[in-house]
C-alpha cells in the first residue's frame, strides 16, 4: 500500500463535485479486512475528495493488483509486477465514469455471499471477492479481467459495454497514465461510439503535479456536445 500511495494518491486529487459538508458526513479514515481484502476509505488532506483502495493483503513478492475510486468518478487499477525500479515494476489503467450522481464512493461487507460491494458516485456497485481482493463484477457494466499480473495486459482489467460515458485513461509504467498532458484518452458511450480527446483537455496540471479533473457533468456535456456529438451523455 505504501507504493500505491506514494505513486498516486497524490497524482489523483480530484476535485469534488459536492460540498464538503456532505462528503465529511460519509467519508472518513476506515481500514477494514475480510479473507485476502484490506479496504482502506481515505479522505484527502484537503477536504475535497474521498479514496477506497482495495488490496490484496495476502500478496506475495509484491506482485498485486490494487483498485482506487475516487469521488470524481474514477476507477484506476495499479499493479504492481514484483521488485525493482517503480518505472518498471509498477503500472496504472485509469478510468472514469460519467454521470456521477453521489457525493463519494461507499462500501459495504456480504459476509453470505463472501463479496465486498464498492457503490461508485455514479451508483454502480463494484463487488471483490473475498479470496483473492479481485473485482468480480460490476453493475450496468461487463468487466473483463485477466488472472496474469502482467505489463501485457494493461492493468488487467477490461470495462465493457457501460451503460453510461465511460473515459478511458488508458495504461502507463511507472506513473498515471493522465498525468501526459498531450497524450489522448478514449471516451465511449452507452451505444458504443467513441471520442478522442487529449488530456489537456479535460485535467488541469498543476505546478504541485496534481492532475485535476476540470469539469463539471454539465460542463463536460458541454464541451462533448462541441467536440463529440456523436456521443451520448
């Protein structure tokens, strides 16, 4: 875990789209642990965002796929792929989900059905099975996911046929595949279409190396409606 944060808990502070009051009243510091999961909820130092990571505490060698929603939306897988130099041995897929139409991401433990069930702030429930802290599935959504750990597969995880706008950050070694400004991300709606857009377009870089997330629902329906209108949001 202290890779994962050292490498993108600060490269992720996205703003949040409700107030502060709100968030403060459903985010703050938890680490909980059933069979091979530790969820961690994380408020940032700043008030304006709300992380759960979700780790496989049983891992070995540190080889591991970890998974963190953020409030604004965003799911980003990291793996990490064993030892040595972050550059080669750690790797993140980014992806973000629209609308968003809750505060922050919340979590609840089915000690029947052995699942641990992410709600997303768009309203889609994300469930981890107990044995082995891997996502199993996800509503309005079909995942895709390969049991490899490798540098081959992106990250590992496919997100398929969701229903809403999905924006595809795409994989990256060593660092957060956003955090290129001139690099492009995909974005795909309900009925399959696509639009590409280059990061500067959607994140704000800061002189701090935070990537910020620039627009509100409205205003990102704003500018597809002008660079994409072959979507629907």
């Amino acid at each position: 875990m202290k890779l994962l944060g050292t490498i993108f808990f600060v490269s992720t502070l996205w703003t949040l789209h409700a107030s502060a009051q709100e968030q403060a009243a459903v985010c703050q510091d938890a680490v909980e642990r059933r069979g091979s999961i530790q969820m961690q909820m994380i408020p940032s130092a700043d008030g304006n965002n709300c992380f759960i990571s979700v780790h496989n505490r049983k891992a070995q060698g540190l080889l591991y796929r970890d998974y963190l929603f953020t409030a604004d939306g965003e799911l980003m897988i990291f793996n990490s792929f064993g030892p040595g130099d972050e550059s080669q041995t750690t790797g993140a897929r980014e992806f973000f989900m629209f609308p968003r139409v809750q505060a922050t991401p919340t979590y609840e433990w089915n000690d029947e059905t052995r699942r641990l069930i992410i709600t997303t702030v768009n309203g889609n429930k994300a469930y981890f099975d107990y044995e082995d802290a891997e996502l199993v599935g996800m509503s309005g959504a079909t995942i895709r996911r390969a049991t490899d750990i490798h540098p081959s597969n992106r990250g590992g995880i496919e997100i398929l046929n969701y229903q809403g706008l999905l924006l595809d950050g795409g994989f990256k070694m060593g660092s957060a595949p956003t955090g290129n400004s001139r690099a492009y991300s995909t974005f795909t709606d309900r009925n399959g279409k696509t639009c590409r857009l280059q990061n500067y377009e959607l994140f704000k870089y800061t002189s701090d190396g935070d990537v910020i997330f620039k627009h509100s629902d409205r205003g990102l329906q704003s500018l597809l409606k002008s660079r994409c209108p072959q979507l629907t949001f």
